[in-house]
C-alpha cells in the first residue's frame, strides 16, 4: 500500500496539513459526476426549455449590488457542499439573459441548435487543443473539412484559412497577413523600417478595424474612412479618390477592408467595384463578412455577395446567423503559398518536431498567433451535417422573410418609422410616441426623440419582456436595430414585438 503524504497547503494564511493517500484521487470523482449529471438537468429545464419558451421572461433584470448578493459571488477557502452548489448553478441560470429565447432580437447572436449545442458539450468534455495532430486528430482533419467548404461557398477551389477567437481577430489576422505580404521584413525587423501605411474602410465598417491598427502599430489615424451612400454601403469612386490622394501625400495603401453586413444597418459593401479599385493599385481586398457571410448558402440572396471571389480574405462568424454558438468564426484566405504561417510560425520545437512519425503539414498550430486554440469547428461540423446546405439556405431564407414581414407590418402602424427599407435582417426604425405625432417641425423634437428608445429599453429589460437594441448613427438620434434571424422566431413574435414597444411607449 502506497504511503500517505503531508501536502502542505496555505489556508488564510496558516500553514495546515492535508493527509491523502497516493492511490486515491485528489477529486471525488463520483461526487463530481453527480453534480454534473444534476447541472445537466438544471440546464435542460431552466435554460433550454423554460429559456426557449414565450410564456417566460428573456431576462429577470437586477441591480448589480443585488445580483452580486444573491449570487453571492464570493471566493472561499474551503468547497460548499452538493446543494448548495447546485443552487448557485440554478442562480446563474435564472438571471442570466436567455439568449436563446426567440424574442432576444438585441445581437447578432441568439437563438439554439441543438446539434451545434451537442457539439459544444462534446468540445468542452473533450477539451483538446487545436495545434497539433498528436493531440486533436479529429478535430485538424475536421477543420480542414469546414474551412474548405466554406471556401467552395466564396468561390475558392483552394486556399488557407483558420478558427479565430472572433471576427474581430480575423479581421486582424487578414492585417497582419496583408502588411507582411507586402513587407515580409516586418516580422523579424519591427516597424521602425516601415513607411506609413494606410488601412481604408467605411464610415460604417465594424470598430475592430480601427482596434486593430491600433493593436498592430499602424495607428488609428492612418484609417482612412471611405464615405457610404444613404444605404450604408461604401462608395467606390471615394475609395479610389482617398487611396490617390494617400499616395500623394506620401502614404503606402496596403489594405481596403469592406463589409458584407455592417453591424447596424445590415449594409452590404459594392464588392466588384470596390475589387476593381483594389486591383487597380494592387491592394490586399479583405471582406468583413462576419453578419453577412451566412447569405452565401442562399440562391436567392447571395448576389448580396457579388464579387466575393476576388476578395484575398474573407472574416465570417457562422455562429451569427447559422446559430452555430458561441465563438465559431473564421478567416478564409484565397492564398495559395502558406501565409499564414510563414507570418505567424515560431518554429517551437517543442511542439513542432520535424521529426515526427507523422505528416509535420498536420501540425496547424504555428499558423496561429494562439498557442491555446479551443476546437470551435466542431459544432458547425455537426450542424452542417445534420441540416446540410440546403438547411442553412432555408434558415436563411427564413430570416429574410421574418424581416419583411416586420417592415411590412411596421408600415401598417402609426408610430413605427423605418431608418428605410432593410436590405438584410437588421430593421432599423424610430418609435413615435403618440405626444410626438405630427410635431416633427418643433425644435425640441430631436432631442425628445433621442430619449424615446433608452426608455422602451429600460422598461421592457425591467419587465424581462423581451430585448432589442438601440444606437445614434452619425446625425441620426436614437433608433431601434431589431436583428431577426432566430431559426425559434414566428410571426407572432413579430407581432408581439410590435404590440409590446406601442405598450412601453405609448404614454412618452
């Protein structure tokens, strides 16, 4: 029989001794699978079914000194016991916000599948890392499988590509891989040698791009923003003026970045011509299609895309519209010649042998600026598999005609005012209380406006009723960005949203 041991542990500063015995281990495993089996149940009923389910709240909304006290967030030193820990799993169930629940239209996330669910269970239960094939078989060989057909979708026979920790970090990986194309020394030598670089997006692009030329020294003045016509979308002549007018103050252009899906309007960037520009003075094209990627499955709206196989990378989040869960995104490269990791390699030998039994090509993990990569590939592998393209085409689909239907009842009913007609799923509108109608010409009637939406929001997050968010764009005060793509989402749900901001807003 093994001998116990004296492990010295640190209690609150006094020095005590714990007795166990070797053979034994450390954690009670039969106690651990109880509370895991019994969390499961908690997820399954408050989360999946009463969190999917309209006759219950999408949030139970309170203050953060009494949350933390009911949560009772509290670090200790020594465990709590079975039931006390369960109920603080049914806690944080209870007051989180049900992302899941069909009248969560506040992000471009929500809603369930159930089979990209299953597979973010079996990732967290396999809990592998993605860089090298020794320790995920599996999971290199399936995200090889994903990207590339995600890649057919674009319109690439071949090509790169990588799971990033979010569009945001897409969008800079396609920076990085579009200043190092252009100067391979930046690498190993720094900025110092570089000349000023400029970015170009539009005045409506996500904010990561500028983040990123923050984040990887180019700087956030040298982001040059393209104008957009009264849709949101870029205008392609005022691309190619600011790229000439860069060059001839001294500049170097190396990268335009435009969008498929802008974050509040839903706008869909001209790719072709903007392809054009982009070929014209060589610049690396990189598509933010972190919202709007997904219309790609559809035969009917992909020609939102027109263009897209031009683009040399391409940034799409499938956990957005596809509902594959959060994260799931990922950057596509057209590139041919192994960018990504000559940019990004260390060569770290104690990962990267070159010696090994097996194709060192497997090992992807030096393509990635992570060391740690969770599995994200997982869940929309088994979805795909599971509903197929022709599942997603119809979810899309989907989503675009829940969106009419709102555009079309909202024209029905006084009061609702739409930013103008929606060209995605983000229907964008002003609510007119009626003390306001009929009193555009007042001079106070903008600031009263503005105040309007963070009202109705208040009080229907209060109410737990239901979520939408809201934003000033440049000029324009306070609007409402209802985004409707929950595969859970009827048309009662549209009407309800409908009824529920003439409820909370009628007496302004």
């Amino acid at each position: 029989m093994a001998k116990a041991v004296m492990a010295p542990v640190s209690l609150d500063g006094q020095e005590s001794h714990i007795l166990r015995d070797l053979n034994e281990p450390f954690v009670d495993q039969t106690e651990g699978q109880l509370f895991l089996n019994d969390t499961f149940k908690i997820i399954m009923e408050e989360v999946l079914c009463k969190g999917t389910d309209i006759k219950h709240k999408v949030c139970e909304w309170k203050e953060p000194e009494e949350l933390a006290l009911l949560l009772d967030l509290e670090l200790r030193a020594t465990g709590e016991p079975h039931h006390r820990l369960l109920q603080r799993v049914q806690d944080v169930a209870k007051y989180s916000i049900k992302t899941s629940h069909p009248r969560f239209m506040n992000q471009q996330f929500g809603g369930v599948d159930y089979h990209a669910l299953a597979g973010r269970f079996l990732t967290e239960a396999l809990n592998t890392n993605l860089f090298t094939y020794e320790v995920a078989p599996v999971f290199v060989l399936m995200e090889a499988e994903v990207l590339r057909g995600l890649r057919q979708l674009v319109g690439w026979t071949e090509g790169d590509g990588l799971f990033c920790p979010g569009g945001s970090a897409s969008n800079m990986y396609a920076m990085n891989l579009a200043r190092y194309q252009r100067f391979p020394e930046v690498k190993s030598q720094g900025l110092c040698g570089l000349p000023r670089l400029n970015i170009f997006t539009s005045s409506e692009s996500h904010y990561s791009v500028k983040k990123g030329a923050a984040f990887l020294g180019i700087g956030t003045d040298n982001v040059i923003v393209v104008e957009v016509d009264d849709r949101g979308r870029m205008i392609p002549d005022d691309l190619d003026k600011k790229i000439k007018l860069a060059k001839s103050q001294g500049a170097v252009p190396f990268l335009v970045s435009c969008t498929s899906g802008t974050t509040v309007r839903g706008a869909f960037d001209p790719l072709d011509c903007i392809a054009d520009v982009c070929e014209k003075h060589k610049l690396w094209m990189h598509v933010d299609a972190a919202w709007g990627g997904s219309v790609l499955f559809s035969k009917k709206h992909s020609h939102l895309m027109k263009g897209i196989s031009r683009a040399n990378s391409v940034a799409w989040n499938p956990h957005k519209m596809l509902v594959a869960g959060l994260q799931c995104s990922v950057l596509l490269l057209q590139d041919t010649m192994n960018l990504l990791r000559k940019c990004h390699s260390a060569n770290a030998t104690y990962l990267f042998q070159q010696d090994k039994f097996y194709d060192v090509n497997l090992d992807v993990g030096d393509k990635s600026v992570q060391c740690s990569r969770k599995v994200d590939c997982l869940k929309l592998w088994l979805m795909w598999k599971a509903v197929g393209s022709i599942g997603f085409a119809e979810r899309v689909d989907k989503a675009f005609t829940h969106a009419r239907y709102l555009v079309e009842q909202m024209k029905k009913r006084e009061g609702f005012c739409l930013l103008h007609e929606a060209e995605f799923v983000n229907v964008c509108f002003w609510f007119i209380p009626p003390s306001m109608r009929g009193k555009e010409g007042n001079a106070d009637y903008q600031d009263r406006l503005a105040k309007v939406a963070p009202v109705i929001k208040e009080r229907m997050m209060k109410q737990g009723t239901m979520m939408v968010g809201y934003q000033p764009l440049g000029n324009k005060v306070n609007f409402f960005r209802a985004v409707v793509f929950s595969p859970l989402l009827s048309q009662k749900d549209m009407d309800f949203f409908l009824d529920e901001i003439e409820r909370l807003g009628k007496d302004l």
